[in-house]
C-alpha cells in the first residue's frame, strides 16, 4: 500500500481541525436528539431539520444563525438551507483546517477588534468577510 502525499495532507488537515470538529459532534448528538438528519458532503458532515430552527429562534435576534460551522461539522436549520450556503460554510470548513486550534479564538478576536472599532462583529469579522468574498453568492445571513 503505497501512502500519498495527497493522503497525508488530508489526515493532517482533519487531525488540525479535530477540536473544533469534536465540538461540532457533540453538538450534533443534540440535534440528533431533535430530530435532525445528517448527510455527508464533500469530506463534511452536515445535520440539519428537526428541530434546530426551533431552538435557534430562541436565541437573542442578533445571535441567530442559518448555518454554523465546528472543523468537518456543519449544523443548519434544515437540508435547503445549508445547500443554499454550503459554500460560504465550506469557507469555513477550510479556515479550520488552516487554524486549527486557533480559529475559535481568532474568530473571537477578530469580533471583539471589530466592536472596539465600533462595527458590527459579525459582519465585519475577517474570516466572515474571507468566506463572503469566496462565496459571495451564498451571504443571506
């Protein structure tokens, strides 16, 4: 059996992406819970439907999302959804694998430099801003 660079990278990229991918698996026994169903696309796990758009709409309006992501882990309020913004969420799938570790606190920074100055820390984050220039077309947050 011959191992491939192409091989190795892959196992390193979702070894760096691990934590947050855990996070992501924890999160989607809930959801299971709920009554989400999961599908695999591209190397990442998506879970969406049930009850999760239930449980978000509980949360503060301006902490309400469409679609999350945690390393390998996506989770949506339902299948449509998350096929409407998979490419932005897969921006962030990327971002994990270039982090690792890292990225959660950089996020965090990244938002908290944002309200220092006054702007929105969301939308003006850099690695929201990263993944809506690579995917323009998906940002219906």
């Amino acid at each position: 059996m011959t191992i491939s660079t192409r091989n190795i990278c892959l196992v390193i990229r979702y070894a760096w992406a691990l934590p947050a991918t855990t996070v992501g698996l924890m999160l989607l026994g809930m959801a299971l819970c709920m009554g989400a169903t999961i599908r695999l696309v591209d190397g990442v796990v998506e879970v969406a439907g049930g009850q999760i758009a239930r449980a978000i709409s509980l949360l503060p309006r301006s902490r309400r999302f469409v679609a999350i992501t945690f390393g390998h882990v996506i989770i949506g309020i339902d299948h449509a959804a998350l096929h409407r913004v998979r490419s932005h969420e897969h921006v962030h799938v990327r971002q994990y694998e270039r982090w690792g570790v890292l990225f959660l606190p950089l996020y965090a920074a990244s938002s908290a430099v944002q309200v220092l100055r006054g702007r929105d820390p969301y939308l003006d984050n850099c690695f929201e801003l990263e993944a809506c220039a690579k995917a323009p077309e998906t940002h219906e947050f």
